[in-house]
C-alpha cells in the first residue's frame, strides 16, 4: 500500500504533493483535482491541502 505513494510523491507530514493528479487511498481511483483540494466521486473521499 505504502509503495503507492511514492509513486505520486505525496508528503502527509507536508501536504505536498509531486503529482498533478491523486490516487484515491480508499479505492484506488483517480481523484479530481480541485484549486484547494482531491477529491474521489466514486467514494467520496476528500484531500484537503493545506496552502501556507
Ligand atoms: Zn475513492
């Protein structure tokens, strides 16, 4: 699972993120990517970035 990441070069600690598109975690689809956020419509599961 941990080996996905690294594909997409997602830093949690960080909230950055190497990639333009995202992987959803839960189920593995592409997620949509939004100005301040990811987000799966399949599942729902929602990526917040944190911009500093
Ligand atoms: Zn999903």
């Amino acid at each position: 699972m941990a080996e996905r990441h690294k594909l997409y070069s997602f830093d949690y600690s960080t909230g950055k993120i190497g990639f333009l598109g995202r992987i959803c975690p839960k189920c593995g689809k592409v997620m949509a990517t939004h100005h301040d956020r990811f987000n799966c419509g399949y599942c729902g599961y929602t990526i917040f970035v944190k911009k500093r």
